[in-house]
C-alpha cells in the first residue's frame, strides 16, 4: 500500500501554506473512504495495522493525528482520521480526496458523526 507516490511528493509545509485563506469546516474527523475492500484482510489480517500505520503517517503531513481508525467490515471500505485542529483535517480532506492508495482512488469526506453511525446500523441489520 502506501499513499506516498500518490501524493508526488508534496510536503505537509507547503500543503498547509497552500490552504491559508481557504474556508474551514469545524469538523476535526475526515472520512475516507475506498481504501480497501473487507476481503483484503481475510488472506491476511496484518494487512489493517498496515492501512493504519500507513495512513497514519501520510496524515501526519497535515497536522496532528490523534487517532485512526479503520472499519474494516465496512462494504465502501472506510478509514477515519481524527486531528487535532479542523484545519488539518480540511487539508487532510482537500488533499486525499480523488487521490490513489493501494490501486484505489480515495473519496474524502467530512464526516457529520450521526450520518455514519445510522449508515453502519442500516447496512449491517438484518
């Protein structure tokens, strides 16, 4: 996996000057979502702590990462990453979305904390 070669080699620096002036939601979590199918982690389940750690240090670029989380029985292949100021989470979202990771091009999100919830209990009820 790896999102790095997906971002050519942009730097957290000039990514957080690039988005100076720009309007800020107060959402501190992005969604993302793509970023792999459940059935990756049926050959081999080490595969999540990669996603994680991966993702993890690419989001780092914009800010401070307080937690990732990964919904690894999620059909749309969902990860979320929650920062410390919604500033970088904005650019966290600017960035990754449409961008490539692992053979998949990523959807990012601002993620509202009620509309995912109903969506989980919805797709996952019988």
């Amino acid at each position: 996996f790896g999102l790095g070669p997906a971002l050519g080699g942009i730097s957290g620096s000039s990514l957080r000057a690039a988005s100076e002036g720009l309007e800020h939601s107060r959402c501190l979590t992005p969604l993302l979502r793509n970023m792999f199918h459940p059935k990756d982690f049926e050959e081999d389940p080490l595969v999540l702590n990669e996603i994680r750690e991966d993702l993890r240090m690419e989001c780092e670029k914009f800010g401070q990462v307080k937690k990732v989380l990964i919904f690894d029985r999620h059909p749309d292949g969902v990860a979320s990453v929650s920062f410390k100021e919604a500033t970088e989470a904005d650019l966290c979202k600017l960035t990754l979305n449409g961008r490539w990771f692992g053979g998949r091009q990523l959807s990012a999100e601002t993620w509202d904390g009620e509309r995912f919830r109903l969506d989980i209990r919805k797709r996952f009820s019988t």
